[in-house]
C-alpha cells in the first residue's frame, strides 16, 4: 500500500530489489567493499530474527487482514471491536463445514479515472416516476474547492484499500460480504458511480473510525472524501437511469442500489440525539425524517424493471438467503405460547380472519414475528433487514401519524438491529429506537408497557 500511495502521488523512486527482499528477509550477503576482508565480512552476519509463537487460532478477520489476533473470547478480538466490526472468533474457532458457491469472477481492469464536479439531484426515471427517493447527503461548504485541492481529502487508494481489506468486512452477512468484495474486484471497476459508492461508503467508514476529536484532521480528509464521492456517484447513477440499458447492468445496478441504502442508513453524527427523530418532528418534516426508511422503494422499481435478470446477478446467492418463506411456520398461530407474540396479535387485531387487505399491521407483524425466531447475529442480516422492504405504504403512513402500534412493531425491528453492531446501522437503529421508547414511555396502556420491554432493555432504558 505504501508503494502505491507513492506512485499515485507522483514521487516515484528506483528501488533496488535485492536489498529490498535483504531488509524483509534479513539475508546477509558478501560485502562489496574491496578494503574490507573476509575474516571481517564473515563477522558482519545481520542478527537471527527473534524466535516468536505464531497464532493459529485467532479470528479470520485477523488472518485475512495480516495482523495478530488477541484472540480476546469476551465479545471477541480487540482490534475487530475498535474497528466495529464483529469479530467471528468464537465461531471460528467451531467453525461449521457448509459451503457457497458464487458466480465465476472475471479479470481486473484497472480503476477508472474520477470524473468531474456536479450537483447532486434527485434520481428520477425517464417518465418522472420516482426511481429512488431523493437523498440526503450533507456536502459541506469545502466540498466546492475540492476538485482544485485534491490533496485535502483521503486519496482514492487508500479508500479503495480501506474498504477491500476492512470495510467490506462489516457489510451484512458473511455470505454479503464475499458479493461485496466480488462486487469490488469485478465491476466497480466497470462503472464510475459504482466505484464512487465503494469509495463513499469507504470514506465514511474512515470517518467512524477516526473521531474529529482525537483525530481532527484524518477525520475532515474522509469526511470531505466521502461528500465527494457520494456527490458523483449519485450524479453518475441518475445519468445511468436516465440515459436507459438497465438490462446492460444488472449487477453494476443493484451493487450500487445496495450501496445507497447503506449510505442512507449511516448518521452523520457519531453520537445521534434521540430527539432528531422523526417522533419529535413536527408533521410537516417528519417525512423527511424518515425518509431512511423508504429507500428500498428505489430497489422494487430496478427490481420490477430488470425481472428475472436478477436472479442473474452477483447479488444472486444473497437474494436468495433472504427469503424465509419457505422455513417460516404458518402466520398467525394463535396456539404459541409466547407472551410476546399473543400481545401482539391481540393489540393489533389480528385474527382467523384477517389478511393483509384489510389490517395494515398484518404483513409487518408476520415478519416481525418470525424475525423474533431468529438470533441477532451477522448470517441472519439479510433476512433482518427485509423487513424495511414489506411495510407497505400504509404502515409507513400510520408511522408518519405516530401511531402506537405501528411504533411497537418498528421499535422491535430497530432494537434486533441494533443489536447487530454493524457501524453503518446500529447507530440509527438504536437513535430511534430510544425516540421511541421515550415517546411511549408514559401511555397508560399496560399492553404498551408489556411490549415495551425488548426495545427498552436494548437501549438501556428502565421502565419503571
């Protein structure tokens, strides 16, 4: 990485290659120098490299990344925690013998180059229909000067290494991350929007990592990086919609859709306050306040318009993990004896004969129900966070109003995520979850309070 951080800022240098491998290896060789004899050469040996135990066990984010595991068993690795990453140490260690099968990769083709400066506008097709919700993206007032000083932001290589040795690390699930890296190495490299989302998402990523308070200047460098870059990517990616061949790129496509409901997850602020949330807005902005939460609109329409060919895509395997349809038992059991799962049934009117026409809790509750069957833990992800993609739109209005119930059922998803720790969600997950909690805190209903509970203990809230 250092070699290539050299090259991209132009002060290359011949490096002699003998006495590179010499210094990394410690070879001693014959000395050049006429005056010096062989009795004192042989005395000139460079010292044997100190003996050390290698360790064979630590965590597979560790081996992968060229460095020591401490091999921490209490929540895992140290160096995975400081990088918010969920470390698969313990897991590792009992490691399970299934295996994936992922689509044969092509060739490398070198990056493409970064392209120039353009507002950022919101992503319609060609027929005005609404293709993905307009995004927030906060450029600070530096990003204008930008393209004049390059140098102000974290250069695209160290980006681009960032997220192909950690980043995609904490991207959902583990089968997610093998798509993602793929998705890098095969066709970012294809598409300049695609490669502006990778280097976006990376950039934030630096950003958590490196706080403005104890590192001020790494963190305005990423930070300026990452408005940069997403400002193109959403540039390029509307210029793709509008100019038509989805079919073309279907996996440039969804990669990049992936990558923007990751974007519209993370929280500018590293340490949100709960009373930001769409909650405590007035009516008239609370949409825009949850507007996070309608981002996978953008994702049905590209998926009703490339149809089958999705199935054909990188994102093939991982699509397919999310469907739980057909392990799921049958909704609703009115048999169950889970406490939980009665309250909401009863609170939410759900009965024999009710259906998803004409109860709007009922497709919402159906998965979240089953998702309660599941741990919270990183190869479950993706079935998780399906749920944002089956509210509905008249869920999503009845939140809009605060309505009670739908709250509760939003409070449990959020407080399942939260406990993921994956950096780019668990941030706004928890934010809005406490809103909510704190917003109910005091109904007088005691089904509330009983439903309370989960979403509470995960905030560290205490009911009283």
């Amino acid at each position: 990485m250092a070699l290539a951080t050299t090259i991209y800022k132009g002060r290359q240098a011949p490096i002699d290659e003998q006495r590179l491998m010499q210094n990394v290896f410690k070879i001693p060789t014959k000395s050049t120098r006429p005056d010096l004899k062989p009795s004192q050469a042989a005395r000139t040996v460079v010292p044997a490299r100190k003996s050390h135990r290698k360790s064979r066990t630590g965590c597979k984010t560790c081996k992968q990344r060229r460095i020591k595991c401490d091999e921490n068993k209490d929540g895992g690795c140290l160096k995975c925690q400081s990088h918010g990453i969920e470390c698969d140490y313990n897991s590792y260690r009992f490691p399970h013998h299934g295996k994936t099968i992922l689509p044969k990769h092509e060739p490398i083709n070198p990056p493409s180059t970064l392209l120039q400066s353009s507002k950022v506008g919101a992503i319609v097709n060609r027929e005005g229909t609404r293709l993905l919700s307009p995004l927030n993206v906060v450029l600070v007032s530096p990003v204008q000067r930008m393209i004049e000083l390059p140098n102000q932001m974290t250069p695209i290589l160290q980006t681009l290494h960032h997220f192909d040795t950690v980043t995609y690390l904490s991207m959902g699930s583990e089968l997610a991350q093998q798509v993602i890296r793929l998705c890098l190495r095969r066709t970012a490299m294809e598409k300049a929007y695609l490669l502006h989302a990778v280097n976006g998402v990376s950039a934030a990523h630096l950003c958590h990592l490196l706080p403005a308070a104890q590192y001020p200047k790494p963190h305005r460098q990423s930070k300026l990086a990452a408005a940069y870059h997403w400002r193109e990517a959403l540039r390029l990616f509307r210029e793709e919609l509008n100019g038509g061949g989805m079919k073309e790129n279907v996996d440039t496509l969804i990669s990049t859709v992936m990558l923007i409901c990751v974007h519209q997850y993370m929280l500018n602020d590293s340490t949100p306050d709960p009373a930001q949330s769409f909650v405590y807005t007035s009516s008239d902005k609370r949409e825009g306040c949850l507007q996070w939460l309608a981002i996978h609109q953008g994702f049905h329409v590209i998926w009703n318009e490339l149809g089958d060919l999705v199935w054909q895509s990188i994102w093939c395997p991982v699509l397919k993990d999310a469907d739980f349809k057909y392990i799921a038992p049958p909704f609703p059991d009115f048999h169950r004896k889970d406490k939980v799962y009665t309250l909401f049934l009863e609170f939410c009117d759900i009965s024999e004969q009710s259906t998803a026409r004409d109860n709007p809790y009922y497709i919402p509750l159906e998965y979240l129900l089953f998702f309660r069957q599941l741990e919270p833990c990183i190869n479950n992800f993706t079935k998780l966070v399906t749920f944002v993609g089956h509210m509905g739109d008249r869920f999503q209005k009845l939140l809009l109003k605060r309505e009670r119930r739908a709250l509760l059922i939003l409070a449990h998803w959020l407080a399942m995520m939260s406990e993921l720790q994956q950096w780019w969600i668990s941030g706004r997950s928890r934010a809005e979850c406490c809103a909510i909690v704190t917003f109910l805190l005091h109904d007088r209903d005691e089904r509330v309070k009983q439903l309370l509970a989960y979403p509470a203990r995960t905030v560290g809230i205490v009911l009283l």
